[in-house]
C-alpha cells in the first residue's frame, strides 16, 4: 500500500512543477521531487529565495522503466503529479525523443503506480490533444502523443483500476515560464517588469491560467478520492493577445510591448471543466487583470532580490 503524506512529482524542475511544490509544502505534503537532474532554480524564483524543507530532490529519467519503478517501490507516494514531458519546440525537433519521454516515460509512471499501490496519478495532458484548423485535427506531434497519453490512462483504470486525471493546461503564464511556443505571454510580462521592449510573435483565442491556480488545481484533484480514468480543461474563459497586452499596459502603463501578426489556430471544440469541478469543486481563477498584475509585481520583487 501507498505511504499517505507524500506526492511523487515528476518533471519537478519544470514551471508547474515549482508551483505544485510550493503548494504541496503548504498543505503539509511531503514531496519526492523527481527530474532529470535536480534542479530547484525555478522553485526559488516562486519561492522568491526563501527556503523550503520537506521536498526530496532524485535525479532519474522516466524513460528508464527500473529507475521510475524503484523509485516508486521505495517512496510509495499517496499519489503521483506526472508533470515530465517535452514540449512542442523539441517534440518537432526531436521526434523519437517526444514519443520516448510523452509516450514511453508517461506509461513507465502509470506501470509504476499500477504495481506499487499508488492511489491516483494526476497528469499533464494539453489543450494541443484536441483537433483544430481545416483539418480538425491535433495540430503537432506533441499534441498527438498528448492524445495518446490519455487513452494509455483510460486502459489502466478500466484493466487495472488506476485512478487518474489527465488535466489540459492550455496557456500557462507566470513567474518560472520560459519555455515552449506558449511561454510569450510571461516573457512579455517579465519584459514590462524589467522595461525592457518585446514583440509576442503570435496571437490567438485561447484561455490564460495563472500557474498559481494551476498547481493549486492539481494538488486538490492529489488529495481527493476518484475513480476513473477523467479527463478534464482547467478553466473555461477564453481571450486573445490583445487582452493579454492591454493587461500588461494596464499594469505598466510605458511598457513596450507589441503583437505580430501570426494567428495561432485555436481548438474548434469548446472547454469544459465539469469533469475537474466534479473532483475538486470550484476551480481557482484568476482573472487575467490580476494574474498579470501578480506576476509583474513578482517579477518586479525578483529584480529587487538580485534574482534576475
């Protein structure tokens, strides 16, 4: 049987992984933190240089199947957070990569959890696993092995009766985002910060989510019995790049910040979170006025801090 208290975080040096660490810490929670190398340096960033006990940092790859079901043998986490993947960038650049580490990495976590009593795996999928454009199809490779991902998840729980919740993040922003085709809006917000001039190279209609009320979304559906392989958007609401730069400037009046004018198609199916309301009750949201407020005062904080 799972040990109650303590959470595996895969990917744990990763943006969303440094806001769930935080969050975890203050509910109690002990936490495994696993990745590549350990790496804390945007979990310092959130944590704006304060220092946090109670988090065990274990370099490994999810692409080693003995690695990842030692691990778990030996922690036996209450749950599993699965935050490690590549992103679309290396996904196109790397595609035996993409599959390695979306593919082969993610079903080496569920196997783990499946044979060592693991309660729930709760699970990065993507907005990019639902079909878009012309074509009404997943646009990349990483929203393909997104896709498969959660029917992997659905065949354990209904074969094997692993709990597990694929959440679909769709444009993340905030302090600790520097990577991905999606991290222009916190480089555009990080940019007023600093005064510096920045040109978000791409718009189009989508829904933004703080990564605070993220990691807080995850940490919830972590501590919270289901059954069932869910599948579930984390907020609704959806905005463009030009609300992105007008909250900016509403933030920094002066700041220069403009917009290109490439058009990224959006999914042509609607958001619903239902299914993660179902689980954790209301979802965190922030409004995107106040969550870019937040993070330029962050960034702001940093600079004063020498930390950037």
């Amino acid at each position: 049987m799972a040990a109650s208290g303590t959470v595996l975080v895969t990917g744990a040096s990763g943006f969303l992984g440094a806001w769930i660490i935080r969050r975890l810490r203050a509910e109690g929670r002990e936490v495994v933190a696993l990745d590549l190398a350990a790496d804390p340096r945007r979990l310092a960033l959130v944590l704006r240089g304060e220092t946090i006990s109670g988090v065990r940092w274990v370099g490994a790859d999810i692409t080693d199947a003995g690695a990842v079901l030692d691990l778990v043998a030996e922690t036996r986490p209450e749950a599993i957070i699965h935050l490690a993947g590549l992103l679309i960038p290396t996904c196109r650049a790397d595609p035996l990569a993409g599959v390695r580490v979306n593919l082969l990495g993610h079903t080496h976590v569920f196997e783990a959890a499946r044979r060592h009593g693991v309660a729930r795996v709760i699970y990065t999928s993507s907005a990019a696993a639902k079909p878009r454009g012309e074509h009404n199809r997943v646009a990349n490779l990483y929203g393909a092995t997104k896709a498969a991902g959660e029917e992997i998840a659905r065949f354990y729980a209904e074969d094997h009766g692993l709990a597990s919740l694929g959440l679909r993040p769709v444009v993340v922003y905030g302090v600790g985002r520097d990577g991905g085709e999606t991290a222009v809006a916190t480089l555009a917000m990080r940019a007023a910060a600093l005064g510096e001039a920045y040109e978000i190279p791409w718009s189009s209609r989508t829904v933004f989510q703080l990564g605070r009320d993220v990691g807080e979304a995850f940490v919830k559906a972590a501590l919270t019995p289901f059954e069932g392989a869910v599948v579930s958007d984390i907020t609704t609401d959806t905005q463009t790049m030009v609300d992105v730069v007008a909250a900016i400037k509403a933030a920094v009046p002066d700041a220069r910040i403009t917009l290109g004018s490439v058009v990224r198609p959006s999914p042509e199916t609607a958001y619903d979170n239902a299914p993660l309301k179902r689980i954790i009750g209301p979802v965190p949201a922030t409004t995107l006025d106040s969550g870019t407020a937040e993070t330029i005062a962050h960034f702001k904080a940093l600079r004063t801090l020498g930390m950037i």
